[in-house]
C-alpha cells in the first residue's frame, strides 16, 4: 500500500470515534470501538460495537461493506487493537485476514496485559500493514472508564452536583430544593444512562427520596448504590423498591436479596472498600451524586477522575457550601440557565476539549 496519509488517517478515525461513541450505555465492561472502512479516500464500510456480548465494531462494519472484494484493497480504521482472543465473540483479527484486508489503522492498544499488543502482532504477521496511536489522546479520552477501570483496577468515577450563584448546594434547613432547571436535570438523566451506576448518601436518600433512574431519558437504569452504613434508612424509600438493582454499602452485614444487595465494609477503609467492590462486580463508571459529605469522601480519597458541576442563577445567601474541588476547569457551557462546568484533577494526563471529536466529549 501507498505510504498513509496522516491528515486523511486523523480524519477516518475521528469518524470512527463519532461512531465508538454511539455505544454509550450498552458495551460496558467493555470498551467503546468504532470502525471505518476506506477505499481510495471513501468510506465504503462503518460500524460500532453496540451491545455487550454482540458483534463487535470491526465485524459490523465488514457487514456494511456491499462488495466484499472491496475489502481486500482497503484500509481499516478502528479505535482500539482489534481483539486476537475468543470471548463472546470470535476473534476480529481472523475475520480481518479472513477478507484479506491489507492495512489497519489503530489509535490505542488494549490496556489488559493479557491481549495488549497480540492483536496487531498477528495482524502484522498475516502480512497486514500495522498503523498505530493515530488520535492516541483522543482515544484515550474516548475509553478513559475502560481504560481507568483496567489499569486502576477500579471504577471511573464522575462527580456530580448543582450549586447556586453564591456557593450553596443546599438551603440552611437541608429541604429538598431544586437548584438546576429542568433541562440540566433532563441532561443529568441522559448521564445515567450512559454510565453503569449512580450513588447517593443517607442524607440524600433520605431527604430527596431519590428514584435514581433515567424516566427523563431513552435508555437503561443505572445500578443504583447507597452509602447506609447503620442501615437506619427505611424501606419505603424508592431506592429499595427493586425495580432496579440496588447495592447497599454499610458496616453491619452481606444480604442478598434479589435487586436489593447489602455488601459490609470495613468502616476504616470505607470508600476504598466500596470501589475495590465495584470493580469486582464489573461496574466500569459511576456518578457521585449524593450531597456534600458523599461527595466530600470521594474528594478527600482522591477517588474521583472527573467533576461535572451545574450552577444556577439562584441564591440562597446561606445554607450548605458546596464542596471544595482543587482541579483543573477543562471546559464550561450554558444549559439553558445554568452553567456546567467540567473538572479534571490537576496534575492528571487529559485530552484538551478542542482536540477531541463532540461526540465524545460526555
């Protein structure tokens, strides 16, 4: 094949993390894979890995293509090493020799040491032209749950609140008060269907009697988890009516009750606990959105990999500060009356927002 093209690579892949994106809500624990397929500097072939357990990106976009035969004079574009290991699916690397593609343009390897460069080796000794780390940054950005969850061993984890104007996440009395307006809480609900959990405090299950589901959005309900460590909340809270699958984090005891699961931690090592616990139950990202305590834990943990905070219009001239976050402001936005802003923790490796696609910025 002809020497690639940097520009026209940078831009086939973009196109296949626009696709990756898609995703969102319906491959984890797995990564977010998009697939483009070019002939001559056109896409003949697109596709995305869209459900856990289903085809994967690269098998979708094979399907894509009308003329086979195309495929044995075009280049592959695709964001993560195609896999060389059965799992749910067949290897991709085999369907890639199989239809005698001769060039594949990768931007990230596979972070788990198990697979992490067998894919592109065995491409490469079938005789297929190897590209990588095209839009390596991005990808990265893109897959930044994976990714965390593979090397740290550990959920992503996002930090969510709305405060007013003047600092305050909550009135001086604690009621339940609502500071975002209704779009930025519609846009809240979109992020739980794109994450795999949700977490809240006593004081906030208590207060806000929270549903933690996305009636606002199209897509699946989060797993939902608490922080009750006396197991002193009631019941009737919505939070245990198991329409969803619950985990519940105290310091008394381990039941398992259907949707409702009660996991016992070490109250010393509380937070820690809890995430080594998510990881082990394949849940690859989770919003923190209990008040400022809850919040406070996962702050002072250093336990948090991104901040997304709404600020109103309001004012309550008193009530409960919001939390204290040293990081770094990557980006704000207007969402109807509020302001959302994005944090990062300093001193942490990220993607600028300019050099990454929209459709991967959330």
């Amino acid at each position: 094949m002809d020497d690639h093209d940097p520009q026209l690579d940078a831009c086939f892949m973009a196109r296949a993390m626009e696709l990756a994106g898609l995703g969102h809500g319906h491959v984890s624990p797995n990564p977010l894979v998009g697939c483009v397929i070019a002939l001559e500097g056109r896409i003949i072939g697109e596709g995305w890995h869209r459900r856990y357990g289903e085809a994967h990106a690269e098998v979708n976009a094979i399907r894509s293509v009308q003329n086979k035969e195309q495929l044995k004079k075009s280049v592959v574009y695709v964001t993560l090493e195609p896999c060389s290991h059965h799992g749910k699916t067949p290897p991709c690397v085999d369907i890639l020799i199989e239809h005698g593609v001769p060039k594949v343009v990768v931007s990230n390897f596979d972070s788990n040491t198990a697979v992490s460069g067998q894919g592109a080796r065995k491409l490469s000794a079938s005789g297929i032209e190897v590209i990588t780390g095209v839009l390596e940054k991005e990808g990265r950005h893109l897959n930044r749950r994976f990714f965390t969850f593979v090397e740290q061993r550990r959920p992503y984890v996002i930090l969510k609140w709305a405060q007013t104007s003047d600092g305050f996440i909550a009135p001086a009395n604690n009621d339940s008060r609502w500071i975002s307006d209704q779009i930025s809480r519609q846009l809240v609900h979109r992020w739980r269907s794109e994450e795999d959990s949700v977490l809240v405090g006593t004081r906030t299950a208590v207060v806000d009697n929270p549903r933690l589901n996305v009636r606002h959005w199209s897509g699946r309900d989060p797993v939902r988890i608490v922080i009750d460590r006396s197991l002193r909340l009631s019941n009737a809270l919505h939070l245990f009516d198991q329409s969803q699958k619950t985990i519940c984090y105290n310091v008394l005891k381990n039941e398992d009750n259907n949707n409702l699961v009660l996991v016992r931690l070490d109250n010393r090592n509380f937070v820690r606990e809890m995430v080594e616990d998510l990881y082990r139950k394949d849940i690859q990202s989770v919003i923190v959105e209990g008040g400022a305590q809850t919040l406070d834990l996962f702050i002072s943990a250093g336990l948090w990999d991104e901040a997304r905070v709404f600020v109103s219009r309001q004012a309550f001239e008193k009530g409960v500060p919001a939390p204290l976050l040293q990081g770094n402001l990557l980006r704000e936005e207007f969402v109807s009356n509020d302001i959302l802003r994005f944090y990062s923790p300093i001193g942490r490796t990220i993607a600028k927002s300019a050099d990454i696609p929209a459709a991967s910025l959330v």
